[in-house]
C-alpha cells in the first residue's frame, strides 16, 4: 500500500489525540476516585446508584425522625417517673391522714400538701415535649388537662414511618395514665382525698389509699409501655445506623474506582504519552528524499 | 538520411515538449499535496507514430487521475455512517447531563427530598415549619420536572431547526454538483479532461455524503446521486428533500419528484449522514424518554395525590390534592395544586378530622408510598423507576458511543485506503522529478547532437 505523507500526518495525529483523551479520562478516575462519573460509564451500575441514593436518604431521614421521636418517649418516661414519685408521697399523706391520733388542724395541713401535689402532677400532665402536649393524644395543641383536671386530648396513638413493615407507635397516653379510661380518674381522686383530709375525714382519707394505690399502678403501665416505645425507637434508630453504614458500603463498591488500579493506569498511559510524543516528533521529522 | 535527422529534430521536441509535460504534472502535485480532496494526476505519456516510419517520437496524451470509484463510494458511505454517529452521539450528551444526579440537585434528589419531609411530617404533623417544607419540597420537584422535560422539548426544537438548516445545505450542494456536472459535460467534450472540476465534485460529495447518506451511479449524463433512497441528483438536474412533522411531532423527510405535484416520503430510507443522527436523537431517544418521563412524573403525582385526598388538612378539610398534573404533557405542566399553594394548613397529615393537629397516619401513609410500586402500571416504585430511567439514558448514550467508535474506525480506515490510492506521496514525487528532469536531459542532448550532425553535414555540402 502506497503511504503518502498526509496519511503519516493524520495517522500522528489521530494517535496523540486518543492517548490524551485516554489520558484525561484516566486522571479524572484517579483523581475523584470515581469509576462513574456519568450514567454512560456504566448504565447499570448507574440505575444502582440512583436506586442507592434514595435508600440512603430515606434511611438517613428516618434516623432523624426516630431520634426525634425517642426524645420525647424518654421525656414522657421520666415524667411519668416524677409523677409515680409525687403519688408516692400523695400515699403517705393519705396513710397518715387515716391515722385516729391526728387533729383536725393535721389534718388540714395533710390537705394543703395534698393540693399542692395535685397542682405539681396537673403541671406533669401538661408537659411538652417536640411535637406538643405529650399526654393529650393527637390533640396536641391543647393541654392535656384544664384547671379543674378534665381530660381534653385524646387517646389516639401517633405513629411515624421509620422503615420496617409498620409504622410505630411512638405517643404516650395521657387518657391510660390520669384518667378513667385506664382505670381511675388521678385528678378526682386527689381530690376527694384532698376533701376528705380538709373535712377531718378519717375514713375518707383511708378510701382514697387504695384509690391511689390504683393510681400509681396505672401511672406505672403506662411508664413501662412508653420505656418499651423509646428502646423500640433506640434499636430502630441503631439498625438505621447499620444501614447506613452498609449502604454507603455498596455505594463505593458499585461507583468508585480502585485507587491503585486508577493510579497505575494513569502512570502507565503518561508513559505512553510520552512515548507516542517521541516517536511523533520522529515521524514528523521523518526521513524522506528531500532531504540530502 | 537528411529526413531521419530532421526526424531525430521532431523526435527530440516532441520529447522536449513530453517531459515538460511530465514535470508540470509532477509540479501541480506537489503544489496541491496538502490540498483537501486532492487527487493525483498522472501524466500519460504514449509513443507517438509518424505515418508509417518505423521510428516514431512521444506525445504526452493527458492526464489520468489515479482514483477507485468503488473506493469512493465505500468512502461516501462510511463518512455518511460516521457522521450520523457522531450527531447522535453528542445530542445525547446534554441528555445525560439531566440525569446525573452526582451532584444531589437532580430529579431523583427532588423526589427523595419530597419523601422525606412526609416522614419529617409524621413526627410533626401540627409544627407550621414542617407543613411548610412539605410544600416547599412538592414544589422542587415539580419545578425540577418542569424543567427537565423542557429541556428535553427545547432540544427537539433545536434539533428540528438543525434538521431543517441540514436540509438547505443539502440541496444546495445537490445544486451544485448538478452545475458541476454539466461543467465537466461541456469540458469533456470539448476534448479537455476537466480533472479541477472533477476533484471539485468530489469535495462537494464528500461534504454531502456527511450530511445525508449518499449513492452514486456513473452515467452517460455525469453521475446520479442518490440520497435517502431517491434520486437527488439525476445528471444536471437537481431535486430538493424537505422536512415537515408528522401528528406525533417525528421528523419526516419529503423528496420533490419532477413530474409530481406531491413529494414522496423517504424517511424510512434515510440511513446516514447529519440528518439520519439527529432524527435518531430526537425522534427515537428524546421522544422515547420524554415519554417516560411523562409516565413516570404522571404515576409518581397521582399516586401521591389520591393518598393526600384521604387526608385532612389542619382546617379539617380533606379530599385535596397536592399536584396539578395533566395525562398529557406531565412532566412539562406538573405544579403544586392550587388548593395547597402558600397554604400548610392545608397538607392532609391526619387520616381523620378528630385527630387534629397531631394525627400522623397519612403523613405515615404518604410517607411509605416511596417504596410502593406505583409507577408504571403499579409494577415499580419510585426510586426503581427513576434508577430504570437513568440507566436507560445511559444505555442509550452508551450504545451511541461505542457506535461512534466503530464507524470512527472504519471511516478512518477507508479515508486511508482513499489516501493510499489518491493522496500525493513527496518521495514519489521526488522520483518523477528526478525522471523527467533526466530525461529532459536526455532529449536536450539528442538535440544538440542532431544539430551538430546537420551542421556537420550543411558544412560539408
């Protein structure tokens, strides 16, 4: 075949122009350690990534929703905590308000602490947490009780979506543990004890004892029930953790790049580079007839 | 013996005159070897017989210009392919970009934004900054999916208008060569060899043969060019092509026959060259993935819809939508709805009107449609569906690459084979110098002696 030199020229040409384009590429991948940096480079390999990014978001923003979630499951736990322990003391006050050898005037001061307990645990009742009054249900821009000690929420669990099959249960209930829907009403209860010690009742006083009795023990269901929800949300908070980890795992075994492998690609093509440019030089410098 | 060294005279003009002719031949090739489309030439040189002497002298019988047409031919073809290729390939690069979402402000990122602030919800459902993040995130993505899909219509446009400025340049070269034919016609028969206008005719080609794919058939009138299956040239008479849109929006190629009023539809001959590239982009990659994406928004935003419907808003008000969005055009029109625009009370958290503000279960249920399969006939979800298209862009950007490269490379090949039997070699050049300066020399010599002989002999008589 005859070689004229414009085939030299273009030959020279089109070889330098492949070896730096490869080049170029091969430094790109050393140098964000990506094997794909666009959905050509490896179309499955991209539908993967994307499918990837959006478990991972998904993952990373239900975390925050358990956190959020525990948070205020821990708070409604040690609330319902302070308020088993006020009620412990109501139970004392009610003891010694049973006892014969009392005055009228013990009595009354009983009466006092009593009410005063009672102002205390309306307080409990009444916290917020993150998302509102947690005791009042789903109506959570009203306080649970009003001043007198009606129930104005509701008993309507909250749930949020923190992956796994079912949403989960995250609202404590202000309905099962100070009112007459999980069993005794708390408020009418400190009240009539507090009635019975301000009128020198003794006998009153000791009825309300075993009322309170049942206070403290649906006070304490629903303690355990909401310590049960916040270690739910911990290890659900934990797992998405895992998840995470793991699904950042696969993210960088399906796109990134070996570093090594990059790197010595990158080498061997600059050497190539080099290489290809020398024998160009050469060629172009060429041997021909003309000159003598 | 007088009449043979006369003879031995014309002998050495004729040769005189030859082996000029030869080095004027060699000098135009190597004034034009870095011309594009040039073809070397070849003087042909033949004994010359004078009556019926015995000896004879040489007559320089014009030029040859060395070139296979079936090589051309081959040539068109390949830089009809390779350049079909090339347009495809670098129309679905902006494609592409639309769908990289590397750097987390893609479509993909809007949806899975917009999933996260329904679980956000479900753990706030009556804080007003949450509610407001629910509409901001709606509106994200479908402001993200307004502009994908106009980019992708914007492209088609453009493409359109490229198509139809090809189509100009088309006919004109189709022109052209018509002129050019009937240049060489009259050349030819005037008795000259009209090799300029020849090369002349094959840039012209060549540069048509990058536009549309092209066939030539040699005939007594100057060659017929064919293009996308019909005749474009016929001799010295050009035809025009033209395009128009059929009811879908697609591409359609016309030919202008002479003896019809109606032109022909050729677009299913249409195989190479520019025009062939950028049908095969819009009409077949961003048509079809426009349509996806329609599918895909469309599925995505009525799944969505027809669960906030079950919904109550803060207000107690339910059977709201979130989107706008229409069965045709979907990607293009999507818009937050009307009923919730710039209104939080409005995002229907709670699955019932008692339980307001802190009822949660649809902001639950909106929440996990991200990994319900409602997307294309309820058999993928979301995410699968968008990571479906995104490999699918890049598959087709793919394909279009490694396509490219082959024809690249067999384009490459027979632009060599071409050069190989065209092209002006300086060393060979160099030889035919040398040649027919010897043999110029030669002949000068034979000059000098035969005029000495006739010297010697008038001196004598």
């Amino acid at each position: 075949m005859r070689v004229t030199d414009s085939m030299r020229y273009l030959d020279v040409r089109r070889n330098l122009t492949r070896i730096q384009r490869e080049n170029a590429k091969a430094a790109e991948t050393a140098s964000t350690g990506l094997r794909v940096t666009k959905p050509s480079d490896d179309p499955i390999a991209s539908a993967e990534l994307a499918r990837l990014r959006a478990s991972l978001s998904t993952a990373s923003t239900q975390r925050q929703v358990a956190q959020t979630a525990q948070s205020d499951a821990d708070l409604a736990e040690s609330t319902l905590a302070q308020a088993t322990e006020l009620l412990g003391r109501a139970r004392e006050l009610a003891m010694q308000g049973s006892n014969d050898s009392l005055s009228a005037d013990d009595r009354s001061a009983l009466a006092n602490e009593t009410r005063s307990i009672r102002t205390q645990l309306l307080g409990l009742a009444n916290a917020r947490g993150a998302k509102g009054y947690l005791f009042s249900g789903s109506l959570t821009s009203t306080a649970a009780f009003d001043s007198n000690g009606l129930f104005q929420g509701d008993d309507v669990a909250q749930s949020v979506d923190v992956g796994g099959s079912t949403p989960t249960e995250v609202s404590a209930s202000g309905a099962m543990a100070f009112t007459a829907a999980g069993g005794r009403d708390l408020f009418a209860d400190l009240d009539s004890l507090a009635n019975a010690l301000g009128a020198d009742n003794r006998a009153g006083a000791a009825a309300a004892l075993d009322n309170l009795d049942q206070n403290q023990r649906q006070i304490t269901n629903e303690r355990s029930r909401i310590g049960l929800i916040a270690n739910k949300l911990e290890s659900s908070g934990n797992l998405l953790s895992q998840l995470d980890l793991d699904l950042n795992k696969r993210q960088t075994g399906v796109g990134a790049a070996d570093p090594f492998e990059a790197y010595s690609k990158m080498t061997s093509l600059g050497q190539s580079l080099e290489r290809a440019i020398t024998v160009s030089r050469q060629m172009l410098d060429g041997n021909n007839a003309w000159q003598r | 013996m007088a009449a043979s060294l006369t003879q031995l005279l014309n002998t050495a003009r004729d040769s005189l005159s030859a082996q000029t002719y030869g080095l004027g031949v060699t000098g135009q090739n190597l004034a034009n070897v870095n011309t594009p489309g040039y073809v070397r030439r070849e003087a042909l040189l033949e004994t010359r017989a004078l009556g019926t002497q015995t000896t004879g002298s040489v007559v320089a019988n014009g030029i040859r210009r060395v070139t296979d047409e079936f090589l051309e031919r081959r040539q068109f073809e390949s830089t009809g392919l390779n350049s079909a290729a090339s347009e495809h390939d670098s129309r679905l690069e902006s494609l592409e970009a639309l769908f990289n979402d590397v750097s987390g402000t893609g479509l993909g990122n809007s949806l899975d934004n917009l999933y996260n602030s329904f679980t956000q919800l479900s753990a706030n459902p009556a804080d007003p900054t949450t509610r407001r993040n629910v509409l901001a995130a709606a509106d994200a993505f479908a402001e993200r999916s307004r502009d994908t899909a106009t980019v992708i219509a914007q492209s088609r446009t453009d493409l359109l208008k490229d198509a139809q400025s090809t189509t100009t340049q088309i006919n004109e070269s189709a022109r052209a060569i018509a002129r050019l034919n009937s240049q060489i016609l009259a050349a030819e028969a005037q008795g000259g060899d009209a090799a300029d206008l020849k090369d002349q005719r094959k840039q012209v080609m060549l540069g048509l043969a990058s536009l549309v794919d092209v066939r030539t058939i040699a005939s007594g009138s100057g060659i017929v060019v064919q293009a996308s299956g019909t005749t474009l040239v016929d001799g010295v008479e050009a035809r025009q092509l033209s395009i128009d849109l059929d009811s879908d929006g697609k591409m359609r190629v016309f030919a202008a026959r002479n003896d019809e009023a109606t032109p022909t539809e050729v677009t299913k001959f249409l195989t190479g060259g520019k025009l062939a590239g950028i049908k095969e982009a819009r009409d077949v990659d961003l048509f079809e993935t426009a349509k996806k994406l329609d599918e895909f928004v469309f599925d995505v935003a009525t799944s969505i819809n027809q669960q906030h419907q079950l919904g109550f808003g803060t207000d107690g008000v339910d059977g709201r939508d979130l989107f706008d969005v229409n069965t045709v055009d979907a990607a293009r029109t999507v818009r937050v709805s009307v009923d919730v625009f710039n209104r939080p009370e409005a995002i229907a958290a709670s699955g019932s009107a008692t339980t307001l503000p802190g009822g949660s279960d649809n902001a639950v249920a909106l929440s996990r449609l991200s990994t319900a399969p409602v997307v294309f006939g309820n058999s993928r979800t979301a995410a699968q569906s968008y990571g479906d298209l995104v490999g699918d862009v890049g598959q087709r950007k793919s394909a279009a690459e490694k396509m490219l490269e082959s024809r690249e490379a067999i384009a490459a090949q027979l632009d060599a084979m071409n050069e190989a039997m065209s092209g002006v070699s300086l060393d060979e050049e160099f030889v035919n110098l040398t040649k027919f300066q010897r043999a110029y020399e030669a002949s000068a010599r034979v000059l000098t002696t035969a005029d000495q002989l006739l010297q010697e002999l008038i001196q004598r008589v």
